[in-house]
C-alpha cells in the first residue's frame, strides 16, 4: 500500500512563501521515508510553482487559474 500525503498551501496575504518552503521541507522528508507527497495549491503564482515543480511533487489547483494566473471559464 502507497502513502501520500495531501498538503493543502496556502500563498498570499498572511501565508508567505515560507509556508510553501515549510510544506516542501516536510515532503521531502516523508519522500526520504518513502511516503509520496501531494500539493493542492490556492494559487499558481510562477515562485511557488518552480520550487513545486522543482522537487517533481505532483500539484493541483483548489481555484480556477491555469499556470499564468489566469481565471478559467
């Protein structure tokens, strides 16, 4: 049976980008105990996404947004 871990982040207003950096640290702490990690993002601000993308953790969207930041309808 595979773990994952869902971490829910949070960018913007009162969550900084060190929230997203926290989250990462702890992924890839579960990734070296061989737990996957998984991000739901609330924004797809292009700094975020790097260091998501970076890393090679699978990622979704909670909004509406395509990667430019973009509202979809």
């Amino acid at each position: 049976m595979t773990v994952c871990v869902l971490f829910r982040t949070r960018y913007g207003g009162s969550a900084g980008y060190g929230h997203i950096k926290r989250c990462l640290s702890m992924a890839n702490a579960l990734r070296e105990r061989g737990v996957e990690s998984v991000f739901l993002l609330d924004s797809l601000n292009k700094d975020v996404l790097l260091e998501v993308k970076k890393y090679k953790y699978h990622y979704f969207n909670d909004r509406r947004e395509d990667e430019e930041g973009l509202i979809k309808q």
